[in-house]
C-alpha cells in the first residue's frame, strides 16, 4: 500500500475525519485506491492481486515447543543460521551480510490481532546479529511487561532486520503491515525497539498503536515514543541503517513513532502518524546533560506525514551538534506546528550545538481544529503555524518549498498555497 492511500486511510480513522478533507474523505480514498502499489508486493489484501513467498530457510516460530511467546520466539532466533542475502537497500545503507530468517506466520484459525496472532511479549527479546525476523500482516505483538523497557534492545549487533512477512492480511491504517501494541497503560516508557550500538539495520512495514501518554517536564516516566535512537559515539551508535514505512498512531502531544537523539550514515522514508511527532530528530534536555548523545549526522529523510498531532518535523539540537540531514516531502493536517526548528540549550558552548548543513525542502501544511498542543493537555486545539523558526544564529537550516492551506492561529510561514488534498494524496 502506497503512501497516498495509507494517507487516506489514516483521516478514515481519525478522531475528526472531516479535518483531513473538509468532509471528503471518500473521495480521497477513492482517488488513493486508484494508484500504483508497492513493487514490493504490498497490495491491498482484498484486492486479489496480493502474492506472498515464504523466504526460504526460515525458522517457524510457531514451530518451536511451549508456550511461552518469548521463549519460542528466542528459541527460533537461536536456531536461525545465515541463508538470507539482503538486496540492495537505498543509498547503500541497511544489512548487507547474510541473515537467518524466523518468521511469524498469520494463524488463519484466528482473527486478526487476536487469539494466536496476538503474542504477547512480557520480557525483552534476545536479538543477535545476522537475524532477520520476518512478521506476517494480521500478526499483532503486544506489550506484556508491567516494567518499563523495550521489545527489542538492539545494542552491540549489527546486520539485523525486523520487517513484515506475509503482506495480504490486516485493514484500515494495518493493511499489508504487522503491528505493535503499546497501549497497556500505567507503565511508563514502552518501546517497540531501543537502537544503541548497532550497524546495518532495517525496520520497516510496522504499524505501532501507542498509549495517550500526556507531555510532562517527568519525562524519565513518560517518554512514550515507539523507537528511540541513542548511543554515545560515533562508532556506537545506530549507523548505516534503513527505517521505513512505519506508521503510528494514539500517542500524546510530542511524543509519535520515533525519538532520533542519535544517528549516523542512514536513510528514512514513509514515516506517518495520527498524534504526536511524525519525524523528531531531537537529542537530550538539559536533566541529560552534554555528551549524553551525538546527534544526527548525514541522513536523508522524505515522505513524513503527520495528522491531529504536535508536529510534522521537528529539528531540537539541546546539548548537541548535528549536521547533513535532508528532508524532503512533508506533509501534515491539524498538527500544532508543521515543522520546528529549535534553538540550542547553551549559545556559548564550542563546537556551536545546532543544526547545520541541513535542508527541508518541499511540502504541504495545512491547518486544522483538531492539533495536540503540549501546553494544553487531553483536549484538541488550532494549528499555530506551518513553520516554527527559532534556530539559534550559528545554524544553518533552510527550508523551501513550503506551502500552506487552511486556518492557523498564528502566522502559517511557509511560501506559496496548497490544498488537502495535496497534503493527503500527495502531487
């Protein structure tokens, strides 16, 4: 499923639909069902056309003796031995030594997300290198644990994959994708995968269904994206990897599918959420302190979407230098601000703690009655701005291309009109 069609689905769902179209939803879907699909495969499961082979070599998880979904799911991992040459993946990023396969097939004895294909997931997974896990559409993974944590801790490993198998199960915003539920309430910072130390990665056609977690200055307790990035070098941190597709939706002002604080030498693309941030390249507050993280350094990023959330991009520097990132193609319906360009917590400080060399080029906000203001917590409010520009001096930023429909409360930025449907349905 494309991404223009993953749009449409997405305002299908929202908690005010007619703020994606004016109260044309159909007529977006309409139009977005119409176009090209996925080479991939990833067509629609009940369009007829889906196809699916199982790569072969592959470890069954439900193969594996017990009951218990993590011993399993570890006991198929350790049982995996490298088959799998990885393609080609853009800009020569993501794996590329040979891989062992465990796969999570759909169980068509029960529905979708549920009975056997809701494996709950109470501990972390062990995840070594040269693992690929492949996870069937209609497979759902759940958190289980009342502690925070991750799913996944990917840290000290390198050529690992977690992607989607079987592509012709799942509907609404699932179609074609796995998913992760997030949503146990009372824990805290739960995380589908915490990436530190590692090199040659992929993640891709997941969609993560996040708990409503307010904004609070207690973030130790309530940082609640689904994937965060980390690490303190250069050499040990998230680097030459691949994350894609990935969709998100239910979380609260700020928080989205991703917290980016550090990263090195990668790729992004098609990454979308109803709540919160799309796409927050954003490395840590002052109760982190300098050298926590290292930043982000030479990424490309397109195709980012955001709906009734808090921001499309938002480029926060804190304590740390990050330079060489490009994004292209955002969009966004009813986010409190489209893109956000923040100064750094300390001016004085050498090497200057900012973005540089870094572009946003290209993209439609349009402003809308149902955005997430971190100020004004559980409750819908106007969209602000398209653009939020305050970058410290020694950045250098540059954004073009903006274009801007709708109603904000303040003053949109950006240059140039565009409609709804160019910021759901694409060009």
């Amino acid at each position: 499923m494309n991404l223009a069609t993953r749009i449409a689905l997405l305002c299908l769902v929202a908690s005010s639909p007619a703020a994606c179209d004016g109260g044309n939803v159909g007529a977006n879907v309409d139009a977005a069902a119409d176009a090209s699909q996925d080479a991939a495969g990833d067509a629609s499961p009940d369009s007829g056309a889906c196809t699916y082979v199982a790569t072969p070599g592959a470890i069954e998880f439900r193969d594996m003796a017990g009951t218990d979904a993590v011993a399993k799911l570890e006991a198929a991992i350790a049982a995996a031995v490298p088959v799998f040459q990885p393609p080609a993946y853009p800009m020569g990023h993501g794996p590329t030594q040979a891989q062992g396969v465990v796969h999570i097939a759909f169980d068509p004895g029960s529905n979708e997300g549920q009975g056997t294909n809701a494996l709950v997931l109470d501990s972390p997974i062990a995840f070594p290198s040269h693992v690929r896990l492949e996870v069937d559409s209609g497979v759902t993974l759940v958190w289980g644990s009342t502690t925070p944590g991750a799913m996944f801790v990917w840290d000290g490993v390198t050529d690992v994959t977690i992607t989607r198998g079987n592509p012709c199960h799942g509907v609404g915003v699932s179609a074609g994708r796995f998913v992760v539920d997030l949503t146990m309430p009372n824990v805290g910072a739960k995380r589908f995968i915490s990436l530190i130390d590692v090199d040659r990665w992929l993640i891709e056609q997941v969609h993560t269904l996040s708990e409503f977690q307010a904004y609070t200055q207690t973030m130790s307790a309530n940082a609640a994206t689904a994937i965060t990035f980390n690490g303190k070098a250069a050499d040990a941190c998230p680097r030459e990897g691949v994350y894609r597709e990935h969709s998100n939706s239910g979380s609260g002002p700020s928080w989205g599918p991703n917290q980016i604080q550090s990263l090195f030498d990668s790729y992004i693309a098609d990454i979308w959420t109803d709540g919160g941030a799309a796409l927050r390249m954003e490395s840590g507050t002052t109760n982190a302190g300098p050298g926590m993280y290292v930043g982000v350094h030479h990424v490309t990023a397109e195709h980012i979407f955001g709906q009734n959330g808090s921001y499309v991009v938002s480029l926060t520097p804190h304590h740390t230098p990050s330079d060489d990132v490009h994004i292209t193609d955002v969009r966004g319906v009813s986010m409190y601000l489209g893109l956000v360009f923040q100064k750094s917590n300390d001016p004085t400080a050498v090497p200057a703690q900012v973005f540089t060399n870094t572009t946003v080029q290209g993209g439609c906000i349009i402003g809308g009655p149902d955005a997430q203001s971190p100020a004004v917590q559980g409750t819908t409010v106007g969209s602000v701005s398209a653009v939020f520009d305050a970058q410290s001096p020694a950045s250098s930023i540059t954004y073009d291309g903006i274009a801007v429909g709708g109603t904000f409360t303040g003053v949109p930025g950006g240059t140039g009109s565009c409609t709804l449907a160019e910021a759901t349905n694409g060009p």
